[in-house]
C-alpha cells in the first residue's frame, strides 16, 4: 500500500467527516475529488474491493436508472454492491462510493461519456453497458463525435472490458465497430442488444444519426422506434444493425407500464427456454431500452428472472425521475428530460392521456445543464396539440424560452416563478386534473422538494388567487400554416435546405418561426423540405433557410450545396432572401476547413473560413451582437471550430456587444455577414426566436420577391404581438451584458 494511498485515504476520511457533520451536505464527490488530488490512482488502488468486477453504465439518457436497477438486481441476489446512486458520475463520484464501500462483489458504476476514459483505464471494469448517445450538453462536448473519440480510447485503455451496446443505435454501433479494431481488443467480445420489432411509434423531426459513419452514406431504415435508434443499414458499404446477442421481444407498451421478453436470437432451444421476461410499471418507449439493458446485464452477471423481476417491481428510486405524487387525491407525475429525445419520449407520455391536464416544464440553464437551451426547438412540442386540453406553464432560468417555443407550437403557456407557484396554481384546478411537470437537471430537485414538501404537509395546496384558466385544446385552434393555404393565394414558399443533415441546436426552428408568422397574419405559407439526394428550382422559391452541423454532415451536405451553386448564385443576385447559419453559413465563402482538410465553398461571399486548431478547439458561448436589422441587440449561441474572416469592405451581420462569445473569430468581434439580401451568422438560439424583427426583415423580403415571382398584390406584414420574444430576448441581453 503506497503512501500516496494512506493519505489520500485520510484526506477522503476528514472530508466526509467536515460535509456530514459541520456542512451537513451528502459527500457524493468531494471526499473522492480530494483524493484524487493525493493519489491520482487512487480508483485503481481501490478496485480491488470488489472481488468479482464491476460494470460501467455510459450512454446519454438512463445512466442513473439503469445503474441504480442494476445494483437493485444484483442485491436482490444476495450480492455485495457499491454503486454512485445519486448520479455523480465523474473520477471523483466513482472515487467517493469505492473509498466509502467495504469489500464487496460487483461495482456498478454510472460514468460519465467523457469521463469514461479517465475510470475506465484504472477500473477495469469487466463490462461497459453503452445505452445510446443523442445530442446532448453540445456546449460541454462539441459535437457527438467527440464523445465517441473519447469512448473508443476508454475502451482500448481497458483491452478486456466487454462492450455491451444498444445496437439499434448507429452510434453505439459505431463505437462497437471502432473498438473492435483496437489493438490489443482482437479477443474481446461486443454483446449488442436491441428491440426486435418496430413498436410503431410516430417518429420525431430530429435524429443524431442520418449517415454512415464509415462511408458517409445517408442510412436506410426498416423502422426507427425513436431518435435515431431502430433497424438501419448503409445501402453503399452494407454497415448495418449488428445481429442482436440479446433481443427485446413481444414489447407491449402500454400507458401504465411496459412489458417483454428478452431472447438470445441465434441461442439453441436450451438458453431460449432460460429467456428472460420483465413487466414494469413504468411507462415509456426508452423505458424499453433502459429495461433491457438492465436485463441483458443481469443475465451476464448470473442473476436469475426472479431477481430481475422482484427488483423491477420493488423500483421506486424517488429521485424525481418518472415519480408519481398523490396531491389530495390529484395525480402528479415528475420527470427529468434534458435533451431532445428524452422530452420527446416525455411528450408522448402526456399525449397518452387524453383528459384534461397540466403540463408544467421548468427549464434551467446552469452549468450542469448546459448554457445554452436552442436545443429546445429540437423538441417536437407541436404533438401536444395531440394531447387533448391541457393547460400550460413555463418555469425555470430559461422559462421565457420555454414560453416562446411553446407560443410557435401554437401553445400559450403562463410562466412561473416556480414550482411552487405551479403547485398553487395546479391547485386551482379540479381535483381530477393531473399535473405533469417536465423538469431539466437542475431545475428538477427545486421541483421534487416543492412536491415532497407538499406531500409532508398532507397535499393539500393552497389555490393561487385570481381565476384558474380553463384547459385548452390547442389541436382545434389558432392559425396553422395549411388553413392559409387553402385561401387560394400563392403561397410564400420557404426551401429549408438539407434540414436532415444540417440541423444543429434547434436550426430548423427558424423555419418554424417564418410560417407561423405568416400564418399569424393569414398569409399562406409553403415549406419544402429539401433532403440529401432531393433537387429544387430555386426560380419559385421565396425565402431560402440552411442551418448548421457537425462536421461529417456539413462535408456530405457541401456537396450538394455547391452542385447547386449556379442556382443559388442567380437567386442571390436576384435579391433572393437567404439565412445561412453556422455551417452553412461558412460555405457561403470560398472556401472552409475540417481538420487541416479543405471544403470548396459557393464562393457566393467575400469570405473564407479556416480552423486553427482541431475540431475541439471550439468557440462556444452565449452571444450578443448590434446590427442595423435590430432595434435591441441581437441574442444567439455560438459553438463552433471554425473561424471566418470577411473581404476588405465585406459587411458583418453585427458587432459583438456582450462580455462574452466572440462570432466569426478572436480578432475582429463581429460575426456573420450580411450581402444582397443574404444573412450568414454563427447564431442559433434558433436565431429568429428571439429577434422577430430579423424574421421580419427576411419576411419582408421574401413578400417583394413572391409578389415579383408571381404578380400578385404585394401583402402586408401586420405587427404582431412580440411580448413573450421579447421578453426572452431582455433577459438574455441583460444576463450577457449587452449594451
Ligand atoms: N462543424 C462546423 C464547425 O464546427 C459548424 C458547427 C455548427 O454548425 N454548429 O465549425
């Protein structure tokens, strides 16, 4: 036993002692974060506790429940389990649960994606369980590609760790497919598991994995569940779902629960007999996923059905996470989501409750959670109006974005100062109205303490005073983009160009934003969606909008946006209106540059982007910018490797004006560029969001173009009521400091 060892264990021993007894905090992370400063090594001195492994449990969505259930399974079968419960899922979480533990059998450990390569090398666990990666905290980790980098060395650090992975996510796959070249790796086995058979879900606007990751080919689906995950197949270089080790079977999802079996496809008669089922009380297609993973562990550690059952059912983490509360008699479910896929899978619960409800989402914007929130324009809120009548609130840092998203799904939510103003106002309702209450990762414990303390205190709430609203069913409502349509004028037609590769940070939001505010003043609208492989005539197009991406789309995407360039080049210079944003937005130059290779750009601009570094060398923050387009500053998020310098007399689309974010490069504080009636800019949010008169202006422009294109009365652009954007627009302004 080395000294560095002795006393990081001291170190650890007096800072547990200083959280609990005289900060009275839990120490889920200091204690192991302390150590590790004496001894570096220190998860690799304390392996050896657990005498027959440990398992690491990585993936974007489910870490906390799927650890948690494992270790539920495995002490169900008698085992001794240390596991970091509570989600602290860096070196330091996984430090602070092995130097509390005593001997034990299995470790089962949540890890962080980017952390793993840091505990994998001195854990050496025998299983990593990967669940799915979906985008997710972009601002902390680039871009999804990053994260797969990160797991492939963790796992060539650890040459016998076993992968088990969700096969019906290509990037998982991927990642299986990597390691599995790995030196060293030759002898070690992948597990994949997955869902037989489609579940028929309706499927979402955003996935993360259009394209082959080998060949850069766009992939064939036989059925996508959700996201990206399903049966897919690259038609070019046959990459495709790997054969299924452990398959999901006979899926029922049903509004209170799920059910399947889990079979070993290619196994003989005897292991098929030994198959394992799980029924669950908790409702949710990822619950599937998440279920399945937990099962295809179990069966790997030797635990029997009976154990997986009895643990499933006794589930009840009381975390907050898919938490059901009785309110005197009234239903309210909480949940955490905190990325795209994760709230879409938590509106589809809401949508299978037809009766009249609340549905509250408190969004923060910390640095847990990510600075940025664009990502909640990735979200499909528009299938709420599915959902029967409901009544909405907003809450949360980030409320006010919150609102504005939900006002272009043609939802009016109220905002909150918290939850438990929610709670008086939920009280106000009738007593069989629910309450759902979508919470991201730190608003979610302000939420769980407000409704634990509402329990404590018998349920009852006290109402709000004033009138509660009456739930409203947003499905029969509002102006909707086809009803003006109808109306026989020629529609304002908008092309989103290549929306399935470049679609970054809520991008394609903008073009939400357009129709409905043609929609709002009666103006028919008409949006053309055009994929990879698909052409248009530019000649009757109106507004043309293109959006940002990681690298390997944009380099897939430039292809087809330079085999247009005659046609864009005419409709530019025809005073065509055209957003360009991030990666689109620096093909408009000559040229731009992925890692040290060089992209041939339109050349449509005085401009050429470079990179100095690799693609982690990122700008990535918040923004505020002045341009002659706005009255009030412009707000946005920047998060890219590139860096753009304009021509001599080019113009930018603003100034940098808030302390912080930095646009087109270090030196010029400026971004974007405005020519013709062209606008490129690094700013999602999505840009148009929050700054409706730069909608307005691409608007106006696009009316005098479709009233040239098709001889028809030039139409008005009403004012509209701008409160709840502007709104959203002043607090980030002030928050940034932007003059
Ligand atoms: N991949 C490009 C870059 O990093 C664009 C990124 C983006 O669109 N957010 O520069």
């Amino acid at each position: 036993m080395g000294l560095r060892f002795i006393a990081a264990r001291a170190v650890s021993g007096v800072s547990t002692w200083g959280l609990k007894n005289v900060f009275h905090r839990p120490a889920a992370n200091f204690p192991g974060k302390m150590a590790l400063y004496v001894d570096p090594q220190l998860i690799a001195h304390l392996r050896g506790k657990l005498e027959r492994g440990s398992v690491c449990v990585v993936g974007t969505n489910g870490k906390t429940t799927v650890s948690n259930l494992l270790a539920d399974v495995l002490e169900t079968s008698g085992q001794r389990v240390v596991c970091n419960r509570t989600g602290a899922n860096l070196d330091s979480g996984v430090s602070t649960a092995l130097l509390h533990a005593g001997k034990a059998d299995w470790g089962v450990f949540e890890c962080d994606e980017l952390w793993l390569a840091k505990i994998l090398p001195q854990l050496r666990a025998n299983y990593v369980v990967l669940l799915n990666l979906f985008r997710d905290q972009l601002d902390r980790c680039g871009e999804i590609d990053r994260i797969q980098d990160s797991i492939v060395k963790a796992l060539g650090s650890s040459p016998e760790t076993v992968l088990v992975y969700n096969a019906d996510d290509p990037l998982c796959a991927s990642i299986a497919d990597r390691a599995g070249q790995l030196p060293g790796r030759e002898g070690t086995r992948s597990i994949a598991f997955g869902v037989a058979k489609s579940m028929g879900l309706a499927q979402n606007t955003v996935s993360d994995a259009t394209m082959c990751q080998r060949c850069s080919t766009m992939f064939e689906y036989d059925w996508r569940q959700y996201g990206q995950l399903g049966e897919w197949r690259c038609p070019n270089c046959g990459f495709a779902r790997p054969v299924l080790d452990f398959a999901a079977e006979n899926v029922q999802l049903g509004v209170d629960g799920v059910a399947f079996s889990l079979a070993k496809p290619g196994a003989g008669d005897a292991e098929r007999e030994g198959a394992f089922s799980v029924t669950a009380r908790f409702s949710g297609a990822y619950m599937v996923y998440n279920l399945a993973a937990v099962s295809v562990a179990a069966s790997l550690l030797g635990c029997t059905n009976e154990a997986l059952q009895k643990a499933v059912d006794a589930f009840d983490p009381q975390n907050g996470r898919l938490q059901t509360y009785d309110l005197a008699g009234r239903r309210v479910l909480l949940n955490l989501a905190k990325n795209p896929t994760g709230f879409n899978q938590n509106l589809k619960i809401v949508a299978q409750d037809q009766a009249p409800k609340v549905v509250a989402f408190f969004i923060n914007d910390k640095e847990a959670d990510g600075r940025d929130v664009s990502w909640l324009w990735d979200i499909d809120f528009e299938e709420l109006a599915q959902a029967g009548p409901l009544t909405a609130y907003a809450g949360g840092i980030r409320g006010r974005d919150m609102a504005v998203r939900l006002k272009y799904a043609g939802i009016d939510a109220q905002t909150v100062d918290n939850a438990n103003d929610l709670l008086h106002r939920i009280a106000q309702q009738p007593q069989e109205v629910s309450a759902y209450i979508i919470a991201n990762y730190t608003s979610l414990p302000g939420c769980k303490a407000a409704l634990d303390a509402a329990v404590a205190a018998g349920g009852e709430v006290e109402p709000a005073a004033g009138e509660a609203p009456a739930p409203r069913d947003f499905g029969t409502q509002g102006a909707s983009a086809s009803e003006g349509a109808a109306s026989g004028q020629n529609p304002v037609v908008i092309a989103h160009l290549f929306p399935d590769l470049l679609n970054l940070y809520g991008d394609g939001g903008n073009v939400r934003v357009l129709q409905q505010r043609l929609a709002w003043r009666g103006i028919p609208a008409e949006v053309r969606r055009v994929n990879h492989g698909d052409a248009i005539d530019l000649s009757g197009v109106d507004l043309i909008m293109m959006g940002g991406s990681p690298d390997r789309e944009q380099k897939l995407a430039s292809a087809d946006i330079v085999a247009m360039r005659d046609q864009l080049d005419a409709y530019v210079q025809d005073m065509g209106p055209l957003l360009a944003i991030c990666g689109s937005y620096q093909m408009l130059g000559r040229e731009w540059l992925v890692d040290g290779e060089k992209g041939p750009g339109l050349g449509l601009v005085g401009m050429t982007t470079g990179r100095p570094g690799t693609s982690g060398d990122r700008l990535v923050s918040n923004i505020a910018l002045r341009s002659p387009l706005t009255d009030e500053p412009v707000v946005g998020y920047e998060n890219h490797a590139g860096r753009t310098y304009l021509d001599e007399g080019v113009e930018p689309f603003g100034t940098v004006v808030s302390n912080t974010g930095l646009g087109n490069n270090e030196e010029t504080k400026q971004d974007g560029v405005r020519y013709k009636n062209v606008l490129g800019t690094y700013l999602h949010g999505p840009l148009l969001a929050k700054n409706p008169q730069i909608a307005d202006w691409l608007l106006a422009r696009a009316l005098e173009r479709n009233a040239k294109r098709t001889g028809q009365p030039l139409a008005e652009l009403a004012p509209l009521d701008d409160a709840p954007e502007k709104a959203a627009n002043a607090f980030m302004r002030d928050k940034l400091g932007a003059k």
